[in-house]
C-alpha cells in the first residue's frame, strides 16, 4: 500500500494519550492514528450503506408510521407488548 504524509494539529493531552497508548501497543503514533481514522471512515461509510438501503427500502416497502412505531415502543416491557409493526404508510 501506497503511503503518504498527512499532518494534522491537536491538542497536547491528546498526543500525550496517543503517544502512551503506541507505547502500550508497541506501535507508532502515526500508525494508531491512520487505525483510528480509517475504522472512523469505515464506521461512517457503513452508517451511510445503511441510511440508503433503508431510504431505498422505504420507497418500495413502505414507511412504519410514527403512531405506529411510538406505540410500539411505548409497549416494550408490558405484559401486553405489541409485535413490531408493520410497514403501513408510504
């Protein structure tokens, strides 16, 4: 893989923390940091797959209305509890 360099400020008690923890881990700082940015990255592109195949979803399945999902909800824990509901709007 193809490198290169990326600077970036922060706060003293910030390196001072990801400084001890490459220690701990016996890696560079630099190398943490890019492990955190790109499980950062990863974390953010999976939320957005997710918020489009449920935008996608909505527009041939349907949408659970708001009533419908609140009193769903307000139900869990009751001796009564309602199943999940059902896509009942579009």
């Amino acid at each position: 893989m193809a490198t290169a360099t990326f600077t970036m400020r922060m706060d003293r008690d910030l390196k001072q923390r990801l400084e001890a923890e490459a220690n701990r881990e016996d890696r560079s700082a630099s190398w943490l940091a890019a492990q955190a940015i790109k499980t950062l990255l990863d974390e953010k592109a999976a939320k957005y797959a997710a918020i489009d195949r449920a935008l996608a979803a909505s527009q041939t399945e349907g949408r659970i209305s708001e009533q419908a999902m609140r009193a769903w909800i307000e139900s869990w824990g009751d001796e009564n509890e309602l199943q999940k509901p059902i896509a009942d709007s579009r």
